[in-house]
C-alpha cells in the first residue's frame, strides 16, 4: 500500500514538473493563464503590472499578494508627459508608516529619486521614479502578512496616487 502510494505521488510530480516545463517556453501565457494547480502555482512567480497615466492616476488602488511568494512588479507609465512633470513612481511603505509625513520629506528628495534617506527604514520596495513611456520591474517577497500603503513619491502625487497592498 504504502509502495503504490509513494508510485502515486511520483506520477503526480513527473507530470507537473512536465506542465512547469511547457510554461516556461511560453513566458506570454505563464503570466496570464491562471493555473488550477496548486502546487505548480506555489513554486510561481507573483507578476503584477501598475499603471501611472498622465491624470495623475495608478489604475489600482488594491493589490493583493501572498505571502512569501515572489512577486515581479512592473509599474509603467502610460502617459507622455516628462519626468519633472508629471513622475510617478511605487513606494511601498511599512505598516504603521504615516503616509503624509513621508511624502511630505520625499517631496523634498528629488535628488535620490523622491525617496528620502530620511525614510528609508520605512520602505519595504520602490521602483524608480519614471516618465512618460518608461517602465521598472522590481522583484520583492513580502514575509509579513498585514496592510501596507502605497504610494507615487513624487510631489502632491500622492493625495491621488496611492493604496493598498494586502498580503495574506
Ligand atoms: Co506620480
């Protein structure tokens, strides 16, 4: 009984070792095809991809992740206008962050990126501050379940660019 088992498990893990492999070749449907499989899923990478447009908008205001899982985070932004205009960037901040008075000191770093060294210790992750056309992939674990905001650093951005990230 125990010997079919240990067949059984076996067959399972050949096969979807096989279907991880199929997915890789294809990296377009790994990242939109959901998958039923649990197992198979858990060895996955997360893939998000945030927007900032030129209104002034992230086209989320919740995100959802699991904890420990790897999450590949792409923030684009869709808009035209420059850098110095209309930047948008994705600060992800610690629980318990006061939000107002980090961006109040990240309005003031424009020359390390509206990330103030001040804040650094209450910033989990953040992308580059981008432009119209540009985008930033960063890769991040989160290893604490809980809520955190988050935000676009760039100056008085914030009253409208921001949210939630949940990690359960
Ligand atoms: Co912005």
């Amino acid at each position: 009984m125990k010997g079919l088992k240990t067949v059984f498990a076996l067959a399972i893990a050949t096969v979807m070792f096989v279907s991880c492999g199929d997915k890789k070749q294809d990296k377009a449907s790994q990242a939109e095809a959901p998958t039923t499989e649990a197992k198979a899923e858990k060895e996955e990478t997360v893939r998000i991809l945030i927007t900032g447009n030129d209104q002034m908008q992230f086209n989320k205001s919740e995100i959802k992740v699991p904890v420990g899982k790897k999450i590949k985070l792409t923030l684009k932004h869709v808009g035209k206008m420059d850098k110095n205009v209309m930047g948008h960037n994705w600060v992800l901040l610690k629980p318990g962050t006061d939000m107002a008075a980090f961006a109040e000191q990240a309005a003031k770093a424009s020359a390390t990126d509206y990330i103030p060294a001040s804040e650094k210790d209450n910033v989990v992750v953040h992308t580059k501050t981008l432009g119209g056309g540009e985008s930033d992939t960063i890769e991040f674990t989160i290893t604490e379940a809980g809520t955190y905001d988050f935000l676009c650093s760039f100056p008085a951005h914030f009253a409208m660019m921001k949210g939630k990230l949940i990690a359960e």
